[in-house]
C-alpha cells in the first residue's frame, strides 16, 4: 500500500496537468521558416560557390574557368546569379619574317634579324625575265670569285651553291660586292636566295648597270654547264616553273660569306 498511494499521485497530477493543456489549447510556438545565409551549390564546372537564395539580395560568383566570357547563369525561375569568368592571358612570341612569303624551290633558310637594302628594277620595256648562266670553270683568275667557288659545291641541275645559297653574278648597280648574301625576289612573290659570286663589268651592262645589253637579263646564274639543263634551255627561268618571272627586285643583306 505504500508503494501503492505514490504512483496513484503521480497520475492524478499528470492528468490535472493534461486537462489544462486542453483548456488552454494548442501552444503557439511562431515557427519562421529557416533560410541558411548560404548553401553550396556545384556549378557546371566543378567550382564550388556560395549563393544566397533570399529574393531581395543580389549575389555575383566569380568562376574561373578556361574560357573567357561573362553569361547570366539560371538557377531557379524566381532567381537569376550572375557567374563571370576570367582567363588567365598567354603571350605567344612568334618569329618576325622580314620576307615575303616562298613558294618557289629554294635551297637554303631565310636570313631573319640581319639589316639590308633593296633595290627596285626600273622598268624596261626590252626586260622579260630573262635569266642567263656562267660556266663556273670560266672562272680562274685568283680572286674572291675563285676562292668562293673552291667552297661551293653543284646540285642536281648543276646549279653552284654556297651556304645552301645560288651563286649568281649582278651588276654593280646594288652595291654587293662577291660574297654578299641576296635575294632575288620575284614579280610573281617568288624568293630566291643567292651569294654574289662574280659581278658583271660596266661595259657590259646598259647605263642602270643592272641588265646585259647583249641579253637583256638582271641576273646570270653561276652552273655547271656539263651537267646542267640551262645549257639546252638557254634560260635558267625554264629550270623551274615558279623561277618563270621576272625579277622585282634584289634584296642586298648587310652579310658576306667571308
């Protein structure tokens, strides 16, 4: 009995207390909705941003992605989060070509970063690209002429060539004396790269100093005459196609084989 009387207690107490939850009706306990200030939300990319999803606040995200461009980004109807994106810069050097494009045969590399001077042929109606050739074993004086051709060596057309260059004889008009490096460009952009091998005497050029009077050409191509094509064709622009131009005018570089 006296284990009884206290738990008859304790439950007349807990049921004057459950009548007065009734009487007193359900307790208001004013339950707002939680918005956290931020969220993650993985973006398209991978990149992990936080983005705040309350109307009346704008939020922009950077992301740095590979691709430079600034585009709005939906996320919900009710709310639109500006994403702009940035790429790093990369500065590419690329080489500086001082000459024209080449899309003859050539026989040697450009020359890049070396100073030079180019002549313009005047126009002369008698002029129509014409280009002669010298036997080189007519060459046998010493000189600078001879000494270059112990150096040279002759290609499959017969042509001499020094430094992967055509050995050619000019007038004194460019001011090259032998083993000056040239370029002889074409009408037709066509570059052909030469060393000054021998130079034509005045008497025989015409008053420019620049064409043959006897064969009207700017240029005389330094060959192996046994060997080479030129001597049935008579005319080193037949060799090759692109060569089938006249000559523009002589590039002279600040450069001597020697």
């Amino acid at each position: 009995m006296k284990i009884i009387k206290p738990v008859i207690s304790s439950l007349i107490i807990s049921a004057m207390a459950y009548g007065l939850f009734l009487y007193a009706g359900p307790v208001n306990y004013d339950i707002k909705p939680v918005t956290p200030a931020s969220m993650p939300i993985l973006m398209p990319n991978a990149a992990t941003v936080a983005v705040t999803t309350a109307e009346a606040v704008k939020v922009t995200t950077s992301v740095t992605t590979s691709v430079s461009t600034t585009a709005p980004v939906t996320t919900t109807p009710e709310q639109t989060t500006a994403v702009t994106t940035t790429t790093a810069e990369t500065t590419v050097t690329e080489p500086v070509t001082e000459e024209p494009p080449v899309h003859g045969v050539i026989s040697g590399e450009m020359l890049h970063n070396i100073e030079f001077t180019e002549y313009p042929l005047p126009v002369n109606p008698d002029y129509r690209g014409f280009k002669s050739y010298e036997p080189y074993d007519l060459i046998t004086a010493q000189s600078v002429q001879l000494c270059l051709q112990y150096q040279a060596v002759t290609d499959s057309k017969g042509f001499r060539l020094l430094d992967g260059r055509y050995l050619v004889a000019v007038g004194t008009f460019c001011n090259a004396p032998c083993g000056t490096y040239i370029d002889l460009i074409l009408e037709n952009g066509v570059l052909i790269p030469c060393i000054v091998g021998d130079i034509k005497a005045d008497v025989h050029t015409d008053e420019t100093n620049i064409f043959t009077v006897a064969s009207m050409c700017a240029s005389e191509f330094i060959v192996d005459d046994a060997i080479s094509p030129v001597a049935w064709y008579g005319d080193v622009s037949m060799v090759y196609e692109e060569w089938n131009s006249k000559i523009h005018s002589v590039r002279v570089y600040h450069k001597n084989y020697y």
